[in-house]
C-alpha cells in the first residue's frame, strides 16, 4: 500500500485488541509455542497478519491500531514490521485490562471516532466481512453497532461444529467480534469489559454489565436479539444496534485448540478453491 493510497481513505480508526490477558495463559498459544495468541500461525500465516490484512484490503480505515503490550512483540513478524515503519499500522499500548486500553484512545492525538474494534484472533476476517460491516453500521447512525451472525447461517454451512450461541426469542445468534462505536460517549461502554468480557463462556458477567432485567429477559428468551441490544444501549443513554453479517465463518474466532483446528480447515479450503 503507497502513502497517497492510505491519505485518501476515509477517517475511520480500527482498533485491533491483541493483548494476552492478564494472569491468564493463553491455551492456543501454550499450544502453538508462542508468548501471543496473535502470533500463531493459521494456515500458513499469522492470526494477526491476517486481520491486518483485511482492514487494509477494505480500504476503510485510515488510522490501524494494535493494541498490545510491546512493539517489538509484532516486529516479530516481517510483514507486521514492514506495516509499521510504513506507518500503515501502529501500536496503541494496552493498559492492564480490555476497558483502560480502549479509553486511552482519547489520549491519542488523532481522532477516535468512528472507531471500529475487533479481535487478533478472528483470522477468518475477509475483506468483505469487515466491509459490509462498517459500510452497514455508518449507514445505521446512533452510537453503537454490533455485529452478529444467525445459527441458521452458521449451521448452514457448519451443521457438526461446536460453535456457541446466544439464544433469543428470534432465534440463535453468534457474535463476530466486530463492534463500531460512532460517538464519544459510546467509548464509555468500553466499561462493559473491564471484567473481561467473554459473556458467552461466563454469563454471570451478563448481569454485572447489563443488569438483572436485561439477564432475565434473555434467560427466558423474552427479547430479541435487537431490542436486546438497544436496551442495553439505553442503559448507557446511548442507541445500539445489531448488524447482520451473513457469513457463516464471521463469529469463529480462534480461541481453543479445537478453534484453530477448524480455522486452519476453513483457510485450507478458501486457499485451495482460489487456487
């Protein structure tokens, strides 16, 4: 990518959270040998390369943001390197959990918002995916989107597969790891995770984060996915809204052994149809 190429795109901020977590070992990259789960190889490439590389291919981010403890742990990396002294990707420290390194972006000195987040661990990331969901959510207005993918399409394509699911009264629901925040107010959701997040794996977390309504509504599937979502952004004062991202691949990410086994399976066909 030349530098005139990068200046013309439009002012949009990708964050890519790719921090281990804190007191935590990581079981992919215990698995793979590596310090960082971004580190680990899917296919051939490594996860955080290849979610680099579709922001880059979108053609919609001007400014991408690692968010990570050091530098020098993507130098590792020759083509994450070579991102970075071009200046097409740099680095925003973590801070010592998920809601602080999200806040810090209002120390930064170029512009946060619109601020696209996503995960290093979603190596399944296409060009298409992340540019249906920005062009989507920019169409959207209000303050915050969220992407996810329905079980229908998920289980089209993948019957067998251990996938996880929020349950609705419209049906199951996966979430891609791809959220746009579109004001400066709605940074302050970033507090939803200070916890960690991972609502699907502890739903306690659901009731600390949404409240005792809210968890009692999505219990006993009485809301669907999107006044769930736009409640939730009532509790902050704020407008949220679900986005549709048709691509039975978009909610796995890599996060166990079993993960990266079907990520690795997914990449191999893509690669061989392509070929």
């Amino acid at each position: 990518m030349n530098q005139d190429k990068k200046d013309n795109r439009p002012g949009l901020t990708a964050l890519v959270l790719a921090a281990s977590r804190k007191g935590a070992e990581d079981p992919v990259a215990r698995h793979a040998g590596k310090t960082h789960k971004c580190l680990v190889e899917v296919d051939g490439k490594p996860m955080i390369e290849r979610v680099i590389e579709a922001l880059i291919d979108s053609n919609l981010c001007r400014n991408i943001l690692v968010s990570i403890e050091s530098e020098e742990i993507l130098r590792q990396l020759p083509r994450v390197a070579q991102w970075l002294d071009q200046g097409v990707v740099s680095v925003a420290p973590s801070a010592s959990n998920l809601a602080d390194s999200v806040l810090s972006l209002r120390e930064r000195n170029e512009p946060a918002i619109p601020l696209l987040i996503t995960t290093a661990d979603n190596a399944l990331h296409t060009r298409e995916t992340v540019t249906h969901f920005i062009d989507r959510s920019l169409a959207e207005g209000g303050d915050i989107s969220i992407g996810a993918t329905s079980e229908a399409t998920v289980r089209e394509q993948f019957p067998d597969e251990t996938i996880g699911f929020f349950r609705f009264r419209d049906g199951g629901y996966s979430f891609c790891n791809l959220f746009m925040l579109r004001s400066d107010a709605a940074l302050q959701v970033a507090e939803v995770f200070r916890s960690g997040g991972q609502f699907r794996k502890r739903p306690w977390r659901i009731l600390s984060a949404f409240g005792l309504v809210n968890l009692l509504l999505y219990r006993f599937r009485l809301t669907t996915l999107e006044d769930c979502i736009g409640r939730i952004g009532r509790n902050f004062k704020l407008s949220a809204t679900a986005v549709d991202v048709p691509w039975a691949y978009a909610p796995i990410d890599v996060d166990t052994p079993y993960s990266l086994a079907l990520s690795e399976r997914i990449l191999r066909q893509r690669r061989e149809q392509a070929g």
